[in-house]
C-alpha cells in the first residue's frame, strides 16, 4: 500500500519528468515519450519510472538511450525538484506495455 507520501512524490517527479522528456523529444521530431506511472520506493530512495514510447518500433533504443543518460536526467530532476525534496530518488526507467497489451486484446475479441 502507497503512503499519502509516496503517491504525492511519484506524481511530482511523474510531472517533472514529463516535462524533460517533452523538452528533449522536441528537438527529435516523430518521437513521443510519455511517464504514464511512477513508483516510488517507501524510504523513497528509489523511483521506478514506467515510460510509453512512440514509434514502438524505436522504443527498446530510446529505453536503452535514457537508461545510460539516467545520470543527467536526474541532476535536471534535482534542479526541479530541489525546494521540494531533499533528496532526489535513483531513477529507473522500463518500458511500459500495457497499451501493447490492450491493443492485442482488442484484436483478439475482434476476431
């Protein structure tokens, strides 16, 4: 069960987060990436960020591109988040395929 703690930080770094992929997807034109969950760890060290990538067909090299920036995106982070948080939390990202999922699901109910 999430804390009233956790829940406000994971969307306050959801937020932020979505603001820096959005400022960087500008300059890559055809690229869309969105934070659609953050999981906050309950002594709040860690946050695991669940991002949904488009084109899917680019999404495993655009994970493995922010996984290796992960450093700088959480100094931006830092930067943002720096008079509401003492620490900023390690970031991890993963790919997250729920709208994959339900995509085939449709398609199976159509048939």
């Amino acid at each position: 069960m999430e804390t009233t703690r956790q829940s406000k930080i994971s969307r306050l770094i959801q937020k932020d987060l979505s603001d820096i992929f959005q400022n960087e997807t500008r300059k890559t034109h055809g690229t869309l990436i969105s934070v659609s969950v953050v999981r906050v760890s309950p002594d709040l060290s860690i946050a695991k960020a669940y991002l949904s990538i488009f084109p899917p067909e680019k999404s495993q090299e655009i994970l493995e591109s922010i996984q290796n920036n992960a450093r700088s995106i959480r100094y931006e982070l830092a930067q943002r988040v720096r008079f509401q948080l003492r620490k900023t939390p390690e970031l991890m990202f993963f790919l997250d395929d729920s709208l994959d999922y339900i995509e085939n699901i449709d398609t199976l109910l159509n048939k």
